[in-house]
C-alpha cells in the first residue's frame, strides 16, 4: 500500500499490516486418505482388446469417407475415433498400468519390461492426437488428403505394430 501512496505522491509512511500467528498451535486432525490401490478386472484384458478391434475399424472407416468426398462425415469419424483412443488410453493408464505397476512392485525386470511399454505408448498416443488435431483443422483440399493419406499409413501401422505387441507380449503380465 506504501507504494501506491509513492506513486500519487503522498510522502505519508504507511505501514504495511504485519500477519500475526496464533500464540497456541492447533493440531491437524484431518485424515489422511488411505493408500488407493486398483484391483483386478477379470474382464479388463477382454475390454481392451475389443477395443483395439473397434479403434482399428474407426481407423480404417476414415479414408473410405475422405475419397467419397464426405469431409464432414470423415471429420466426424476422425472426432469418435479420437475420442475413443483418449478413453482406451485412459482406461489403459489408470487400470492397466497401475494395476501392474503394484502387482510387479517385486519384478525388477517386468516392472522395467511394463515402464518401458508405458513410456512408447505415451509417445505413440501424443502422436496420434497430434494427428487427429491437424487433420479436423485441416480444409482437406487435394493436398490435405494426400497428406493425410501418407500420414495414415504411418500411424496405422505403429497402431497394429503396438496392438499386436501388447496383446502378445505386455497383456499376459496382468494375469
């Protein structure tokens, strides 16, 4: 407040209120949240590869809509494909991986095997969100389409590399 007075010019000296403490201390009686922990779904396995099914048909139903000529039709399977990959991976993250990480706390190796998954697949999901952002934004003239033609193929086949992966390799640890 003495800066402000400075400003306007009023050479008053105005002291700053001082913050006092309490003279008795008061303990915290709040209680602290037990540890969580996420428990096995005997389905979750099955879950998550249906949904690598449906992704898959989602991701193949997108360029049959761009070369008809659809853009908003295409736009809109882009959208629910998008969205659907966020949930899967969400799902994926916070029943899976976690799951996991506390059932291998023990298994220096696998638990370095399942971190190692994790970290590849943060990687590929940021890249096809990525993905599916430029080309909602995108006009999808001729080049735009020819882009994104080159482009999915790419992401389509690191999106079956990884689910053939995960499905062999990383999926049998949780049982």
């Amino acid at each position: 407040m003495a800066r402000i007075f400075n400003l306007f010019g009023d050479s008053k000296k105005v002291q700053e209120p001082v913050e006092q403490k309490p003279a008795i201390s008061i303990p915290d009686t709040r209680r602290q949240a037990p540890a969580q922990t996420i428990s096995y779904e005997a389905d979750l396995i099955s879950h998550l590869k249906g949904d690598h099914v449906r992704l898959v048909n989602q991701f193949t139903s997108l360029m049959p809509a761009l070369k008809s000529g659809d853009i908003k039709g295409f736009k809109a399977k882009l959208s629910a494909f998008k969205t659907d990959f966020q949930g899967h991976i969400i799902k994926e993250n916070v029943k899976f991986y976690v799951y996991l990480e506390q059932s291998l706390a023990g298994d220096e190796t696998n638990l370095e095997l399942m971190r190692d998954f994790r970290r590849e697949m943060n990687t590929i999901s940021r890249a096809v969100v990525n993905f599916c952002n430029r080309y909602a934004e995108d006009s999808m003239d001729a080049t735009g389409i020819a882009n994104f033609q080159r482009e999915s193929n790419d992401i389509a086949q690191a999106l079956l590399r990884r689910i053939e992966r995960e499905e062999r390799d990383l999926y049998t640890l949780y049982n």
